[in-house]
C-alpha cells in the first residue's frame, strides 16, 4: 500500500513546459551528444528558457553500460556541452522506469533544488548495431577465450539462451495466451496500429502499410513475438523541459502538467520470480499512481504506452484499468478501441514498434504533442470535439515500470 | 525435435552464495536454499529468508520435478549457430513459487505446452552443471 496522503502530491507542482526532439532514424551516424544538443535546444527554445534559465538536469539511463548505443551521453557531459550552471543534477538507470528522470525532475522541482530542469533521453542504437541486427545481452560470446561468464541476475537466464528481453517478455506472451486466450492476431493490432499511426509521424521509422497477414507472416523471434512484436532500434535524442507551474501562464502554449506518477515496485524485481507472470510491476506502478489522484481511467483522453514489445502495451492496458484483467485481448480485436477515434487512442505517433525505440520519451513527447493539440494529422479529437485533456504515459516492462498522467493546463 | 539449448552456454561465475546451486548436479541432485526457521525455499539465494529474514538456510535436495508455468521457442540467432530451442520457467513441486528459467530437452515442437510435467536433469560445462528438464514419461511413474 502507499504512504498516507499528505496532501496535493508534490509531482502536480512541476509542468512540462517545452519538448524537443532531434533528427530521428535508422542510422544516422551522430554522436549522442550531438543529438542530444539538437533535441535540447529545441525543447528550451520550446518553453522559451535561455541556456541562463536552465538550472538543472536529468537523464536515464547516465553513465553505465547496457549495449552499445543504448545509454545516451552523461548529464555532466550535457552540462559541459551546453555550458549550462546548475543547481541539481542526476542521472540513474533504477527506478520508475524511463520515466524516472521526468519524475525526479519533477520532485526536484517541487522542493525546490531547481526551476527548470533539461530532461533527455538519447539513443544510438541504430548506428551502433549497423547491420549487424540486435544483439542479446552477453553478445553471443564469441571471444575465443573460454565461455564468458556472468553473475547477478543475468546469471539465471543466460545460460539457457534466455540473452534478450524478447525471450522475458515472450514468456509473459505465452502465459497470457493460457490463461486468458490471448490470440496472436489480437496482439498483432497493436503493432498494425502503430504502422498506422507512423504513417501520419514525419519522424517515424516504419510508414509502409502493414496488413494483418504481413503481421502473421514475419519470421518468429522467440515464440509468440514476431519481427513485428519487437521496437525498431533507431538513433535519436528526445529532451523536455520540466518547470515550476508557476511559469505556465509565461507560455506560448499550453502547460502539461504531471497529475500524478506511479512508481511502485511491490513485487519481486525479477522476471521469472514474480507472483504474477502476466503483470507485473505495471500493476504495481499503475495502482500507485491511480492512489495519488482523483482522476479515473475513464478520464484519460489517449494512452502512450511502452511498446517496446507489443505485449506490454497490453499489460499496460490492464495494468491501467482500461479494460478488466485478461481482458485486453477482446479490447484490441479488430484494433477500433485503440485508433485515433476509439475510446482510447494509443500510441498516436506509432509507438517504438514503428516509430522508433526513443525508449519511453517519444511517448512522453507524444502525449504532450497530442494535449497541446500539435498532433498535425494525427491529432486526436474526442466525441465532446476537443482534444485530449488527460494523457497517460507508461514506461517499462517486466520488473520496470513507471507511469504518469499529464494534464492539459494546471488544475 | 528441437536443440536442447543454445549452441553456446554462456556460464555463471561461481562464487560463496551460487557454488552450490550450479555445482549441484554432481551427484545428480538439484537443490534449493532452504529456511531452517520457517521452510521456505529462496531462490535465486539471498543472504537472509525472504519469508522470516532469517540467517538460518542452507540448501536442501529437492526431487528435481516441476511444471512448465510458461516457455517460448526461440528462433533469433543472439548465438550463432543455434537451432530452434526452448526456453521455459518451471516452477518446482515443493513450492511453486519457485521458478526456474531453464531449457526443455527431448521435446516436439508441438508438444511443449504450459502444465506439462517436467523432471531435471544436468549438462556438465567445466565446472558447472547446468539444470534442465525434460517431460516426464511413463517410465517416469513414482
């Protein structure tokens, strides 16, 4: 269970007041840094904050490892780039998800550390794979100095060949399809509707059309996730500028606030040891969040939710209360419930499957884009004939996982 | 029939908590780290019960059969040279909470199926015996 209430939680005192995003694609041969500039310059530029303005600063992953392409540059590195001073930085890759430098801005912010927070994620992971294809973790091992060896949790998995998150997350894929009669052809809807999506994003990488039988009909990864099922690694730099409320009114458009953030971990942190295999810690960090606000799942006007495998849209469907547990199968048959005009319009930009693998910021940017009313082609309008006024934003998978609801305008 | 792993086993590095699991097979046994106190199975091991926080474990044998709770058939080559295997996470008869993501040996394509009962068996590579399950058969009853 969640703390008692003190109150207005903290998050809804910090706004998103610019976006940006740099030149996003396949392999585009720029270093992190660069494009993390672009994609910085841009969302100030956005929020109308000088480099002056600019007092604190917030990544994920920051320096570690990953595979190659994956981290994006430091905040110090940032820093000294932009020339920036500032009052509070960090970077770290535990916690909510992605979204988990978004959310420690916004706290920073609410205490007090600083007024406007530069908050990127950057990726070169098209660049860096080249045309070598995705590698597992463990990159195959061919050293030719004995098998490599590996400890922590990575120990438990790789052994057996289990190298990526597409074997992980197939297993909750195979669960699902047991117990609740998930069809492959339900969870292809979630990929078609990213194509769909994608064909109205500029900046997506997949626009081509995909039917239902191009779906089925890609070759398998790790059963049942195809081609399809899995993100499109790409190079690209997303950054948002997260501030006090107070400045909303200085802006040229309107303010996203953050209602409310979930940031629960109630299970075990692990991918075959937690309780429920076809959850997991997005039913820890949804229930969280819906704890902190007033709002209900029906309020929510569009929901950008981390594909980074089709079927963690799905979890997050349930997760989220969007429809009943086991029943996100029958909520995406037929794709209608999920376009641009369905009940909840998701993945508006084409999510990472077609859009590309921004690694849960191009959702966040989304979400903004579409309550700003920016969405261009794709913009969503509701039955009242308005735009979104709710977005919920989720990140992560397995035993990773944040969410946040934006709102248009402060409440 | 489909491989019965990867074609390359990448290993643990063995050190004072994980030696007994991956070095159990030796004899043929597959053990668990087991409260004293209040009997609860922790795996992968931790320095305390997860259950009662207790210091008091030790590993115990297990009868090495469980149940496959989920699997995937993988086909990409993240290891170069491998055949179509199976990955699964079995979840062990003493206490099903335990799970172990392993690979099944000696199975059809077709007949790998969630419930399917499994029993263990090792692969020895250098100084590790690697747990694995194959179904378990007629000539299996006990």
């Amino acid at each position: 269970m969640s703390p008692a209430p003190v109150g207005e939680p903290l998050e809804r005192r910090a706004v998103i007041s610019g976006i940006g995003q740099s030149q996003i694609g396949r392999r585009l041969g720029r270093s992190d840094l660069d494009l993390t500039a672009e994609a910085a310059l841009a969302a100030m530029a956005d929020a109308g904050l000088q480099r002056e303005d600019i007092d604190g600063l917030s990544t994920y992953p920051g320096m570690g490892s990953g595979t190659p392409g994956f981290a994006g540059p430091t905040t110090p590195e940032v820093q000294d780039a932009l020339g920036l001073s500032l009052n509070w930085h960090d970077g770290g890759g535990e916690g909510a998800g992605q979204m988990r430098a978004v959310i420690a801005a916004s706290l920073a912010v609410a205490a007090g550390l600083a007024r406007h927070v530069l908050v990127y994620r950057t990726v070169t992971e098209g660049t860096a794979q080249g045309a070598g294809g995705r590698p597992g973790i463990g990159g195959g091992g061919g050293s030719g100095r004995g098998v490599p060896r590996f400890g922590g949790f990575l120990q438990w998995s790789l052994p057996y060949g289990a190298v990526s998150a597409a074997n992980w997350i197939a297993m909750v894929g195979q669960r699902r399809m047991h117990e609740f009669g998930l069809t492959r052809e339900q969870l292809g809807q979630i990929a078609l509707n990213g194509r769909r999506n994608a064909a109205l994003n500029p900046n997506a990488i997949y626009a081509d059309p995909m039917s239902m039988d191009d779906y089925l009909a890609a070759r398998m990864i790790s059963t049942p996730l195809c081609l399809f099922d899995c993100d499109a690694p790409c190079d690209g730099s997303t950054a948002v500028v997260v501030s006090h409320r107070d400045v909303a009114d200085d802006l040229d458009h309107p303010a996203v606030q953050i209602n409310a953030v979930g940031t629960a971990l109630r299970g075990r942190p692990s991918w075959d040891q937690f309780d429920d295999m076809t959850t997991m810690a997005a039913r820890d960090a949804a229930a969280a969040m819906w704890e902190r606000t007033e709002l209900v799942p029906a309020d929510v006007d569009t929901a950008q939710l981390y594909d980074g495998f089709s079927v963690l849209a799905i979890v997050w469907i349930e997760a989220l209360g969007f429809c009943g547990r086991g029943e996100s199968g029958a909520f995406i048959e037929g794709g209608g419930a999920i376009g641009r005009d369905g009940v909840l319009p998701l993945n508006t930009a084409g999510g990472q499957l077609s859009g590309g693998r921004l690694h849960g910021f191009g959702l966040i940017h989304e979400a903004c884009v579409q309550l700003r009313g920016e969405g261009g082609a794709r913009q969503v309008v509701r039955p009242n004939g308005r735009g979104p006024e709710v977005a919920a934003v989720a990140n992560g998978g397995g035993p990773i996982a944040g969410t946040m609801l934006l709102t248009r305008d402060v409440r | 029939m489909l491989a019965n792993g990867p074609s390359l086993r990448l290993l643990p590095y063995l050190d004072d908590h994980n030696r007994f699991f991956w070095t159990s097979g030796e004899d043929g046994s597959l053990r668990i780290l087991r409260c004293h106190a209040c009997h609860f199975y922790n795996h992968p091991p931790g320095p305390v019960c997860r259950n009662c926080l207790s210091r008091d474990q030790a590993p115990q044998v297990v009868r090495g059969r469980g149940r496959v709770e989920t699997f995937s058939i993988n086909y990409q080559q993240w290891i170069p040279g491998s055949e179509p295997y199976v990955i699964a996470w079995v979840s062990l008869e003493e206490q099903p909470s335990v799970r172990l993501t392993t690979n099944l040996i000696d199975v059809e394509p077709g007949d790998v199926h969630v419930g399917m009962e499994v029993a263990v068996e090792f692969e020895a590579i250098e100084d590790v015996y690697i747990p694995l399950f194959r179904p378990v058969g007629p000539q299996d009853a006990s």
